[in-house]
C-alpha cells in the first residue's frame, strides 16, 4: 500500500497544532524534555507549518564605509518548525525542533536530504517569518536544532534502517484508526555530540 496524499495533509494539519505537536514530542521523550514549563507546555511552544527563514546576509557598503545586511527569505524543507520559547518572559530559547513526515513518492536519500539541507541553510545567521500572533517575540537563530521524522507503517523499511543507520529519531504515525508506534531511535546526547557549529546531527 503506498502513502495517499490525503493521509500526509492530515498529519501536516494535525501536527500544525500546538497540542498535537506537544502528543508528537511525547513520543520521543528527549525532545519532551525540551519544553521549558511542562505546566504551561501550550504557551512554551510555537508551531509553524512549511516555514520560512530570513537568512542575513552581511556585505560591504556600496560607499565603502561599513556593512549593510541584508535578509533573504528562504523556504525551510520540513514539513513543521517547533521553536522552543519561554512562556514567562516570552522570548524564544536556543532549541529548535523540525518535523520532517514522509511525503508520498519519497525515498530514504530525499527524505535525509531535507534534514541535510535544513542543517545548511541553518548554518548561517536567520530569524524566523513568524505567525502574526508571535511577530513581538524575538526570534533570531538557535543554539541548538534537531531533528523528529515522522513515517507511515507504509513507509518502505528501508527508510526506518537508513534514519537508524544515521542515528536520526522517527516514530511511526497511525493512520485510518490505527495506534501509533515508536521505532528504535537515537539519544539526545547523541544528537547534542560537541561540535563548533549547528551542522551536527
């Protein structure tokens, strides 16, 4: 059975929501552990389906005195950004989480290579085009993102080995009343390995 456009839309739009994107982190406990107030976990997240990211861009002044920057908006590959934020002060913190669902037709090197375009466009300076009921939070690049897949019990196995295979965390979703499953994933200690820039996985 192959996946129907149908059931990735359902899930784009399900996990739009704050509190089924808060279900989804559930399944992955590392990145539950993330929210900064599990007694106020709505109000510690912001969802922001097929996102946007302003990459900076400093260059020379034309006069030669100084630098100008300038911002370029670029399309993120994931399907959903989960920008961590604090809900007292109300300013985001340095961890970022990207939700990247199977899409119909893809193959394990696309699905990877999303993640992996993700991780260089995220290398350089950026802030975020955010929904107009958060434009006051400041929103500037994080310290820290990681990666969710979410598959279909449909989806080929091979694409569970190869996110294996590159210790990458996945969960599998329900689809037509059926329970959802985990599938062996990664820690987050693997994830946080040290490393000098953000292009870790």
């Amino acid at each position: 059975m192959t996946i129907q456009q149908a059931d990735y839309e359902e899930l784009l739009a399900t996990y739009s929501q704050n509190c089924e994107a808060i279900a989804l982190l559930r399944r992955y406990r590392p990145y539950l552990e993330l929210i900064p107030s599990m007694r106020r976990p709505e109000d510690s997240l912001i969802t922001i389906p097929l996102p946007i990211a302003k990459l900076r861009h400093t260059q020379p002044s034309p006069s030669g005195h100084g630098n100008i920057t300038r911002a370029e908006a670029v399309p993120v590959p994931c399907e959903i950004a989960i920008l961590m934020c604090d809900p007292e002060w109300k300013v985001k913190t340095g961890r970022e989480i990207f939700i990247f669902i199977h899409r119909p037709e893809e193959d394990f090197s696309e699905l990877l290579g999303r993640w992996r375009q993700t991780q260089v466009l995220l290398s350089k300076d950026y802030e975020w085009l955010m929904p107009l009921k958060y434009q006051h939070i400041l929103n500037d690049g994080a310290e820290k993102i990681y990666p969710l897949f979410v598959l279909f019990e449909q989806s080929p196995e091979r694409l569970r080995r190869g996110l294996k295979g590159a210790n990458l965390p996945c969960v599998i979703a329900a689809t037509n009343g059926q329970e959802e499953t985990d599938t062996e994933s990664s820690s987050l200690e693997t994830l946080e390995a040290p490393s000098s820039n953000r292009l870790d996985d």
